[in-house]
C-alpha cells in the first residue's frame, strides 16, 4: 500500500510538471509573454490544481485529468512528427493549420470530452452477447443465461435492467447464473431488495443460481446499509438459490457447481475446486461459476466443462482490458484451458466511474449442445 501511494504522488507531481510546462506553451501560443512573473505563477498554479485533482484513483475527476494529460501527450508526439513531415514546407497551408489547432491547447480537452461522452452512452446501453459450445458429452441441449456485476443503483440508470429482463425471458433460459457483484457498497437496502425481487422476475426452466462477488456483501465499506442475512434473505426469498462451495445437479445431464468468491489475493478460505468436485459425476457437463476468472487449470484438472465469470468489466476504462491481456489476465470473451471453455463477461454495467470506454456492457446466452434431446 506504501508503495502505491508513493508511486501515486509520483505520478501527480511528473503530471503537475508537465501540465506546467503545456500550460506555458499554450500563452506562448496566444502571444502573450510567458515568462512574466504573474503568468509564471498563474500557470504553476493550474497545473497544481490539475495534479491535486489525481489525489484519488477512484475519483470520476482523476479520470478526467488522466485522459487530458493522455491525449496532450500523444498530441505532443504526433506534432513532432508532423514537424520532420513538414520541415522543409513550413510554409505549406496544411502545416500551418495543424499547428494553429495543436497550439491552441483545445484539442486534448475536445477529445477527452467526446470520449467521455461516448463512455456514458455506452454505459446505459446493454447488449446481448451469445457463445455456443460443444461437448461430446451426452448432455442435450441447452441454454444458460450469464448476468454479472450490475452494481445495482450506483452507475447505471436502474430502469435498464427491469427492461432487460423483459428480453431476457423472451430468450427462455434452461439456466441462469447470477455470477457476483449484483450489489455493491453503494447500494442503498431498498435498490438491493430491490435488485433481487427484479431478477427473481427471470423465467428459466431450471432456475436462478447466484454465487458471491467481492462487492455483494459490502466489504471495502464500515457504513454497510445491510447485513449478511438481510443479503442472503433477499436473494433467497425471490427463488434464487444460492450455490457457495456446493454444487447442485440439473436435469440429471448437467452439475452446476458455485464457488466462494476468492477476494484479494485468493485468501478467502473458500474450498479448493478438487474438494469440491470430488464427488461430482465427471460424466456429466460440469459447470462452475466463479466470480473471478481465475483457476482455469484447476478446474480443467477436476473435470470442469465450463467456468463463466466476470468480474473484470473487461478493462471498463481504456486500456485496461488491453493492459490485463498483456499480463495474462482471462479479460473478457471466450478462452480454454486444457479442455475448458472459460467465458468472461464484461458485466452488465461498470464500476466506480459512471462511463465505459472499453468493451460494452452486455448479459450472456452460452448455448450448451449435447448429442441427446433435451430431457
């Protein structure tokens, strides 16, 4: 944590010096003397405010900034290129029109704004994305519904999913997986009952499964606005069943098995996926339902057809998503390991920031095909 937070003022003050140096730039621009005393001080004082305002990560302000000192930055490289382009036709009217815009210090706060824009609209609109699996198993066929990280009544207008789950009954589900993080920390009691008696509304064939994210049971907060019970009361009186390290068999041709959620750092003292299948008929089409995305080995190792997850909201923020994949984060979309398919959804809404500008907020229909008619 020291080291984060080291790393954090360190990178407000490389921020503060260079939007110092960009702001200077920009009164050159405008003609005006930027080396007298009241400028100079006008201009440290802009930039102390810009980097005082990354003080939070968590903070819809810091993103703001961030992105502004991203675009400035990539402007500032594009421009040296454009001037070896144009080094010997300074002169030419496309030159002197991209230096006028480049000059003006307008466009980063342009770009930044559109894109923000763009990340809100992109928020409210939910869409539906489908997968299909193969299996040798003797399993029928069929359709299982994939909803996760609604963060109920934070950063999404909530009307969005009692309109959704109108089309999701249009898709009449075997199955349906509540996969973590239907409520969070800033969920009031009311949306969270609320939340539940909502998709308790699904119609599925088999029923509704819901397993624990790290956010449901409100943990990074003193103030909760409900209890463990009230949660587990919530969910429970609304017919959805609960699977925490158990598994449940369906149609007598599928296992639909939920784990605990791992936490940070996988501490959470949840049953290892091997004691948990232990008894599972491997004959079956396995499924686990894990909030985090992790584990695709060992689940593969015990038998596991499937794990569905969510959880990373598929980066959300640009280029997080891009970042994970490069370290080797099960991100987003459809994977497999060693014979198991792993999907990732994105979620149905993001977290924290009320804008999405990675990906798109979605609910999931896998289609699960055997070689028997459906029983």
């Amino acid at each position: 944590m020291i080291v984060f937070r080291m790393a954090f003022i360190l990178t407000a003050l490389i921020l503060g010096i260079y939007f110092y140096c960009y702001i200077r730039r920009v009164i050159r621009f405008y003609g005006a003397d930027a080396d007298k005393t009241q400028l100079r001080i006008l201009a440290a004082a802009l930039a102390a405010l810009l980097a005082l305002g990354c003080t939070s990560i968590w903070s819809l302000r810091t993103v703001v900034i961030l992105h502004l000192a991203a675009f400035a930055v990539l402007l500032d490289i594009i421009a040296v290129f454009v001037k070896r382009i144009f080094r010997k036709r300074k002169t030419d009217r496309a030159y002197k029109v991209c230096k006028r815009i480049y000059g003006c210090g307008l466009l980063p706060v342009v770009i930044t704004g559109i894109l923000l824009i763009y990340g809100y609209m992109n928020m409210q609109n939910v869409v539906q994305t489908e997968y299909r699996l193969e299996t040798k198993k003797k399993t029928g066929n069929y359709k299982l519904l994939l909803l996760s990280d609604t963060h109920y009544g934070t950063v999404q207008e909530t009307g969005i999913l009692k309109d959704k789950v109108k089309e999701m009954n249009e898709q009449s589900p075997d199955i349906v997986v509540l996969c973590g993080d239907i409520v969070e920390e800033g969920t009031s009691k009311e949306k969270m009952e609320e939340v539940f008696q909502i998709l308790g509304g699904i119609e599925a064939r088999y029923g509704i499964y819901y397993v624990y994210g790290n956010h449901d049971r409100q943990p990074y907060t003193k103030d909760r606005s409900y209890t463990d019970a009230e949660l587990e009361d919530a969910i429970t009186e609304n017919q959805i069943n609960i699977l925490e390290d158990t598994y449940v068999e369906i149609n007598q041709a599928l296992i639909l098995a939920g784990r605990g959620d791992a936490a940070w750092g996988n501490m959470s003292g949840r049953d290892a996926v091997k004691e948990l299948l232990k008894d599972a008929d491997k004959e079956k089409y396995i499924i686990v339902a894990d909030h985090q995305p992790i584990e695709a080995e060992e689940n593969s190792a015990e038998g596991a057809d499937l794990l569905v997850s969510g959880h990373t909201h598929a980066g959300q923020i640009w280029p997080v998503g891009v970042l994970s994949e490069l370290i080797g984060i099960l991100n987003y979309g459809e994977y497999e390991s060693d014979g198991c398919k792993v999907i990732v959804s994105s979620g149905f809404t993001g977290w924290g920031y009320p804008i999405r500008t990675e990906k798109h907020c979605e609910y999931v229909v896998i289609h699960i095909g055997g070689s028997m008619p459906r029983g």
